[in-house]
C-alpha cells in the first residue's frame, strides 16, 4: 500500500489525540476531590500524569511516523528524505527498514482507528458532562447528576475510550510495522524477546482493566454518597457500566 495512505491517517489521528489527551478542566480545589485529606497524593493524581505522559508520548512517536512516511514519498525532496532516514532508522538495511514502516499494515491500522474512536468518545463525554468531567474523583460545587446522551446507555463511557485508547495504542505501537519495532533499536531484537513483549502488553492491558473496576467502584460509591436515591434510581434504569448487556 502507498506510503500516502499511512501519511494521511496519522495526519488526521494527531490533532484528535492531543486533543483527547488534553485534561478537560483544571484541577478541583481539595475540598472537591473525593477525599480532600489525599488530594495531592500521587494515587489521586494518577490519571492527570497519565495523560501528560500519553500526550507526550503519542506525538513524539507518531510525528516520527509521519516523518518516515513523508521521507519515503515521492513528495519528499531527495536530501530531506537522506536525513530523515538518517536520523530515525537505525537498522544495517535502511532501505527494507523504511519499506515497512511506511507499510499500513491491518493492525496497524485497526489500532489508530481505534485510537481515534476513543479519543473521539472521550471528547463527545467532556463535551456532554461539561465543567463536571474531570480527571480526579470530584463532586464540583453545583454539581448535577448527569443522566442524558450516552450516559442513557451506560455509565461509565469514558472509561470505554481509555481502554479502547491502550488497546488501539499496543497495537499500533508494537505492530511490525511501527518504527518502534521496525528501526529505532528501542525494541528487543529477538522474535522470543517480542513473543514476551506481547504477553507484557497482555498483562499490562488486564492490569488497567482492573485498575479502571476499582476506579468506577470509587466513583458509583462517590456519587451514590452524594446523590442518594436519584443515583440509585439512574443505576437502575442504567445498570450496565461499560458495555450494554456486558458490564
């Protein structure tokens, strides 16, 4: 497949991921959090760090992608393509290292394109719960009980974007086809030292997926605190947290 066609979808994705990336709204005064006595602890603040180390990491790797991609059209002037290359492929064949990464791969592309529907969930969420999505567990001043849009549906859908995020993201990163795998010599080079690489990203995708069950334990139990009986009322008509007629 052209190189265009990778050089395109990356272009497209980059500007929806930072924006994704981006915390909504500021940080909450302590006395909002959920446990105002822990509200500069790092375990409060985990989400806010992760999200600042994605948004960092996320365009670095992808504008190394767009960069490679670029360098291998017929649009790149001959000396820039040289130094591209130069720079970020790091492997004895340069030229079959620069081949596959400009190739777009299924999974490749199944893994941006995941990115991208999570990132657009995400925002479509800041958008519908406004000044009350924030990255901490909080119960703003005024706070209202949102229950419209696709929270009719289920009530955590946010955390669907984050895990759909990480997957779409393991994919995309850790394809073959990725500079990170293909040429910049971050990745282990032995296919048994891949084959554990995989099983890491196995692990560590059920290890979030644990992590975000705790998270939405905490944030039901925040705002049945709060809200009482409409909350129980809401759950009742919405039972399902993540996946209708799943979880």
């Amino acid at each position: 497949m052209q190189p265009i066609w990778k050089l395109l979808l990356l272009v497209f994705a980059l500007p929806i991921l930072v924006k994704a990336l981006s915390p909504p709204q500021p940080i909450p005064s302590s006395k909002e959090h959920m446990n105002p006595s822990k509200s500069n602890s790092l375990l409060v603040r985990w989400p806010r760090v992760w999200a600042a180390f994605r948004k960092a990491i996320t365009p670095a790797w992808m504008l190394t992608e767009v960069a490679l991609t670029f360098a291998a059209s017929e649009m790149c002037p001959p000396n820039l393509s040289r130094l591209i290359v130069k720079v970020f492929v790091h492997t004895a064949q340069p030229d079959l290292a620069l081949a596959r990464v400009t190739t777009l791969t299924p999974t490749f592309f199944i893994g941006v394109c995941l990115m991208i529907m999570a990132s657009l969930l995400r925002l479509y969420c800041y958008q519908v719960l406004g000044r009350f999505f924030t990255l901490e567990l909080s119960i703003r001043n005024e706070h209202k009980l949102v229950k419209t849009g696709i929270y009719s549906v289920v009530r955590h859908p946010a955390y669907v974007g984050t895990a759909s995020y990480v997957l779409g993201e393991q994919l995309a990163f850790l394809d073959k086809s990725s500079w990170l795998l293909a040429c910049s010599r971050l990745a282990p080079p032995s296919d048994y030292a891949l084959t554990c690489l995989s099983w890491g990203r196995a692990v560590m995708f059920c290890i979030g997926l644990i992590l975000l069950h705790c998270r939405m334990n905490d944030e039901d139990g925040m705002l049945e605190r709060h809200f009482g009986k409409e909350w129980r009322d809401w759950a009742k008509r919405v039972p399902y947290r993540m996946v209708p007629g799943v979880y």
